[in-house]
C-alpha cells in the first residue's frame, strides 16, 4: 500500500478461493485507494479474473475479508454488491447482441436503486462515449471490437460505481483502440470512479495505473507503484522482453505473508 495514502476503498485481506477441491486463490491482500487506478497483471491462470469474480460476488471465498467502503462484503450476493455502487466490465464484454446498444446499457441500471436515475446516467455515457449514442439503435452484436467494449464499460457506469472492476479490457483490439480504450480508464478516473483494473496488456496497464500488483499462481508475487513494477527486473524480464532496469529505479516489493 503506498505510504501516505488515505483509506483504500477497497481493502482485502487474506483472500482464499477454491474451484471445488482445487485452491487457485492462496491469502492474496491487496488494497485499492480512492481516486486511483490500481492494476493486477500477471500470466494467464494466474487468478486474476478469479480474484475480481470473488469482489463482485461471482464467487465466494473459502477465507478472508472483502472490505469495501469499511464494510465487509463477502457475505453479500452480487445484486447487494452492486447497489453498494460496485460493478464489473466482464472479460469479452458478454453484451446481449440481439439487443440494442441502449437497451443494453439500461440493463446496467436494473437494480431498482438506479432506474429512477436511468435518463442522467445514459446522457453521462452518451457524453463520455459520442459513438455509442450514434449507435444507441443498432444491435450491440453488429457493433465493432472496440464499440463493444465502449458498450461494455458503458453499462457498468450505470450502476453509477464508485469501484469499477474491468478485466481485460482491451483483449482483441487492434493497437489503435487499445489507445482508445486506456484513454477512456483516465477519463472515468476523472469523473470520480475508481478503478480495479487486471490486463494482460501489461504496459499499458501500468501506463494507466497508479499501483500494481502482480499475480502469479495465485499468489501477490510483487507489489509497488506502477513506475517501481515498470523498472523491476523480474516484471522486466517475465512481462515486458527483458531490457535492463533504468538507472535509480526503486524495485518494487515482494508481497508480504
């Protein structure tokens, strides 16, 4: 946890997670700061998607606590998480094609504590993501790779979060709008929402970040500040093709307990 910071708004602490006998989550910590964008990147099985599953409720956890806002939500189904303002942008997106693109975004407003507020909400989308309100008509399944994403993210801001999980946001996007999809994580950011985001597109998700975590066989293998991971030598070496550390680059550090 960085020094100094306030108190996170998202804090877990000794996270464990089985898929029936099998443990793929092992006493994971990690804190999330308001404001901030923090990152959880590592190798394919690692149990990143398995950890944000666990936040939203997807998943229950065999041990730990999930404080969220200083409440301790592990106990809580998915619905009640939601309306304690957390929400999920699932990987590959999991739109309703056969719907259209606003039909689909109100489906992010569906808990009774949001409709009231449905009309607000799409214009705040509408103005984040001009694109989609061009296509509100359109079926979300005829949109491209990246309005789909933008579609994704959308419904997500309807439920209004103050933590948005997003995980992989930009898997299977051409180059170009991977730069627009992180583009619009440091908008969010700004209107207030904080951000748990897991990538495989590692730089660019330190790019974005403010802190990092990385996740390796279901463990917090290291942990610092997303410059600190950018210069380390193991994330150097296993993440980013080698190259060596810069001159006066702090490693980070290893994840406690």
């Amino acid at each position: 946890m960085p020094d100094g910071s306030p108190a996170p708004i998202l804090d877990i602490q000794n996270l464990e997670v089985s898929y029936g006998a099998v443990q793929v989550l092992w006493g994971i910590s990690l804190s999330v700061m308001k404001g901030q964008v923090a990152c959880i990147i590592g190798p394919n099985g690692a149990g990143k998607t398995t950890t944000l599953n666990t936040i939203i409720g997807v998943l229950r956890p065999t041990r730990g606590r999930i404080m969220l806002e200083g409440q301790d939500i592990a106990g809580l189904p998915p619905h009640q998480r939601v309306q304690r303002h957390i929400a999920l942008v699932p990987e590959g997106r999991q739109l309703w094609p056969g719907m259209s693109v606003e039909d689909n975004l109100k489906m992010g407003a569906f808990p009774p504590a949001f409709r009231s507020r449905v009309v607000a909400s799409l214009e705040g989308v509408y103005a984040m993501f001009p694109r989609l309100k061009e296509r509100r008509h359109q079926l979300a399944g005829t949109l491209s790779g990246g309005e789909q994403q933008m579609c994704a993210i959308g419904r997500g801001l309807m439920a209004e979060p103050h933590l948005l999980l997003l995980d992989e946001p930009s898997l299977g996007l051409a180059p170009i709008l991977v730069d627009e999809i992180f583009k619009f994580v440091g908008e969010i950011v700004k209107h207030g929402v904080t951000i748990l985001l897991v990538a495989q597109n590692i730089d660019y998700a330190l790019e974005v970040s403010n802190y990092g975590y990385v996740m390796e066989t279901g463990r917090i293998a290291l942990q610092g500040s997303s410059e600190m991971l950018l210069h380390d030598p193991h994330v150097q070496e296993a993440y980013l093709g080698g190259g060596a550390e810069e001159p006066g680059a702090q490693p980070a550090q290893p994840a406690q307990g």
